[in-house]
C-alpha cells in the first residue's frame, strides 16, 4: 500500500538547496558590489586626519577632487567609443572585473605606504603619490560602472537590487570605521616661555593609523574579487539563454515557400523585397532624425541644466569646500560631518527606490532650498577662519545639519532626474544624464581649484595663532 503513494521526499530538498543556491548567489553579489569606490570613499573619511598633516594642508581637497574629476573623463570617452565603433563589450568584462578588483586591492595597499610620501615640485613639497593614486582609483571606480553591472545582465533581475545594496555599503562601511578610527587632538603647546609665549599646534593620533586603515580597507576589494570569482564559477541565478530561430529583416523563410510553389514568380518577389527594404529604409531614417529633434524639448534642456548645476554644486565646489567650512569650526566637527554624509547617498537611494517621481513644483523647491544652503557653505568657507558662530555651540551644529541637508537633497534630485531621463528618453537621455553630471562635476572641481589655490579666496585657520582667534 505504500508503494502506491508516490514520495515526496526528493522534491523538498531539490527545492531548498536552489533556494540556499540562490541566497549564497544574492550575498556573493552584495560582496561584489564592495569592489567600487571603497579607496576614494576611504580617503574622504580620512581627510580630516589627513589634511593637517599633509603640505596641501586646507587645499587637499580641492586639488583631490579635481584629480578625480579629470579621471573620470576616461570611462565617458571608453563608453562613447564602444557606441561609436559598435564594439561588443560583454567579451571584455569578465577580464576587465577581474583586472579592476586586483588593481583596487593594490591601491588600497599602495595607498597604506604612500599616502603621507611627498615630493619636492615646483618650489614646494607636494602630495605626488596620494595625487597618483586618487587619479588611478578614479579610473577603475568610474570604469567598473560600465563592466560590473553589465555582466549582472546575465543574472535574474532581482540580482541587481543586491549590487546597489553593495555599492551603498562601500560608503557606509569606511565611515563605520572612521568612527572606530576617531578624529585625534589637536593641542597649543608652549614651545619655549621665555620667546614671548609662542605656541605650537601639537597633533595627537586616532585609535590607530591611517596606514592601518586603508589594510583594513583593503580586505573590502579582496572579498569582492572572492565574491566574483564564486560568481564566475557558479551558474545559479543566471537566465536562461533562449534558443531562437534566426530570421531574415523581412521573414524570407515565408517567401521561400512561396518560391517554392511558384518559381514563375521569383522575379516578382524579388522586386517586392526590394520595395520593402526602401521603405523601411526611409522609416528607420525617419525614427532617427525625430529621435534627435525629440530628445531636445524644454523640460530636457531644463532637467540637463539642473543635473549639470547639481553636479557642479555636490561633486564639484563643495567637496573642495569641506576643510574651509567645516575645519574652522573644529576638527571634530569636520570629521563627523564627513561621516554623516557618507550615509547620505545610501539613504536616499531607498527614498528614491519608494518614491523615484515627484512633481515639478517638488522639484523647483528642492533646488531653491538646496541653492540656499549652498550659498550658506559658501558664506562660511569665504568668512573663514571666523565663519558666523563659530565661538558657540550652535555655529557647529547649524554647519552640520547644513552639510547634511545638502548632501540628502542633492542625491535625492540627481535619483529624480536619472529617473526622469531613463523613463522619458531611455538609454539615449541617460547617456546626456551622464554627460551632464560629468561635465558638472569637473567645471565645477576646476572652478574651486582656481578659487583655492590660484586666487587663494579662502584661508586657513590656525588655533594656536592669536591673530587668527575670533571673538
């Protein structure tokens, strides 16, 4: 009687070893995600330890974010040669992820050894190799978006949420650390008492070293180039190839027939193809020209200019504006601050996952207050080394939540308007929407270059100085 009942028995764990299959597949692709950004993620958290040592001194940031801006034109320029020559990437990922996690790991630990090694250039010590390594670092960050997430094409889509899971935990996780890490103290010490009282700027070091830092750093890329060689190896989770029919432009398999029915009108059906062939010519050229007279309306050029202004304003002029605005309040307050906006980006990506739209009315108050707090930073950048309260506890505190706001509303419009160019105009208007943000991005890093070091708008604020204190 039993051996009627058919088991059950080898159905359930064929079931749950696929579902532990694809779990294992989903956090291997969450540590995959680890292998971007994390060095120039790290450095940011370390730049106020950093800044104070380092001859660039205040300046650091400004000529750092440059340096990453101008890299980042190399990616742009690979993606637009690949569109132009009609060059099949997908052959070339695998390898080039491979290349770019191994180089991240390397620069991590290049990072560890070089990042204090100066050089004497132009009359003065200069940064040499953290300024090669940030330009290295940039390439292969901005470069692993345009091969790590096209060789998640070949996995169920769901997969993708686990990547950008991983993306935002390369902002998260080197911020965690910078708080283990501290901040140090600065002290005035009395350098000698019998020379009118001069005091000296003593620094005291965090819980451990920059140098460990970025080896503790490091162990994030070797777990994505683990992750991916896991992934590499496995085929769980990946879509299924269709197997499909070739067919011709025109469905010749079907004139075929008719030719062989009616070989008298072969002659006939050939000039029929040709007839076709010219007019879906003429209507593909015809979907092309209004394809580039579409792509142009006002709302286009409106949201290109606003993602090229909030590009220009959140990765271009403000990042070189942290140690003029922040630093002159207190160390402390520049490095929590940097901390604080290391979540920023992260957060908004899960606002933007839940509302991605807003109306445009939301939109023009998102940039009037975000314009506002903007002009704020600048105030307090151009008013350094005395910006507005910086004698009291509110001073700090106001700049804080101000960098915060900024940093929360600037990504939540840059999410509205990738989201807006990817529904109304597809790849073609991301594309314009990279463009923009790039082009943003670097006139505005060259504009606080030249404002920094050329014209040297803003100054430094040095504690121990009396003719630098603010009463």
């Amino acid at each position: 009687m039993l051996n009627n009942h058919p088991s059950q028995l080898d159905t359930i764990p064929t079931s749950t070893n696929q579902f532990h299959l694809k779990a294992i597949v989903y956090v291997l692709v969450i540590i995959f995600g680890l292998g971007t950004w994390t060095n120039l993620g790290g450095l940011w958290v370390e730049l106020p330890i950093i800044v104070p040592i380092l001859p660039e001194s205040w300046q650091l940031p400004a000529k750092l974010i440059l340096i990453i801006n101008a890299a980042n034109i190399f990616p742009i320029i690979f993606v637009f040669a690949s569109i132009i020559f009609k060059l099949n990437t997908s052959i070339f990922e695998i390898p080039v992820n491979y290349i770019i996690l191994l180089a991240s790991t390397a620069l991590a630990i290049a990072f560890a050894c070089l990042w204090n090694k100066t050089e004497y250039l132009f009359g003065t010590n200069q940064s040499i190799y953290l300024m090669y390594l940030c330009f290295f670092s940039a390439i292969g960050d901005c470069l692993s978006s345009t091969t790590f997430i096209p060789f998640l094409h070949r996995y169920e889509p769901f997969y993708l949420n686990a990547y950008f899971t991983g993306e935002a935990l390369t902002a998260l996780l080197p911020a965690l650390l910078g708080i283990i890490q501290g901040i140090g103290k600065s002290e005035c010490t009395m350098l000698d008492s019998k020379i009118n009282g001069t005091f000296i700027q003593v620094y005291r070091p965090p819980r451990f070293s920059v140098r460990t830092y970025f080896l503790i750093l490091s162990s994030l890329p070797i777990a994505a180039f683990l992750a991916f060689s896991g992934l590499y190896l496995m085929k769980t989770g990946r879509m299924e190839k269709k197997i499909s029919i070739k067919k011709s432009k025109h469905h010749q398999s079907r004139v075929f027939i008719l030719m062989d029915n009616n070989i008298e009108d072969m002659h006939a059906i050939q000039n029929t193809i040709k007839t076709i062939n010219k007019i879906e010519n003429q209507l593909e050229n015809n979907k092309k020209k209004n394809q580039w007279t579409t792509i142009i309306t006002s709302e286009t050029v409106i949201y290109l200019f606003v993602t090229f202004q909030q590009s220009m304003m959140i990765y271009g002029i403000c990042p070189g504006l942290t140690t003029f605005s922040l630093n002159a309040y207190s160390a402390t307050t520049f490095h929590y601050t940097i901390i604080a906006n290391s979540f920023a980006c992260p957060l908004m990506t899960l606002v933007g996952t839940f509302i991605p739209e807003v109306s445009s009315k939301t939109i023009g108050a998102f940039l009037i207050t975000h314009i506002g707090l903007f002009v704020y930073i600048v105030l307090t950048a151009k008013m350094s080394p005395c910006p507005p309260l910086v004698s009291t506890i509110l001073g700090p505190a106001i700049i804080f939540f101000v960098w915060i706001l900024i940093q929360l509303i600037g990504s939540y419009i840059r999410i509205l308007m990738g989201n807006y160019f990817r529904k109304t105009k597809d790849h073609r208007g991301l594309v314009w929407f990279s463009l923009a943000t790039q082009t943003g991005a670097l006139f505005g890093s060259l504009t606080m270059f030249i404002l920094t070091v050329n014209v040297q708008l803003f100054k430094e604020r040095n504690i121990c100085d009396n003719a630098s204190q603010c009463f």
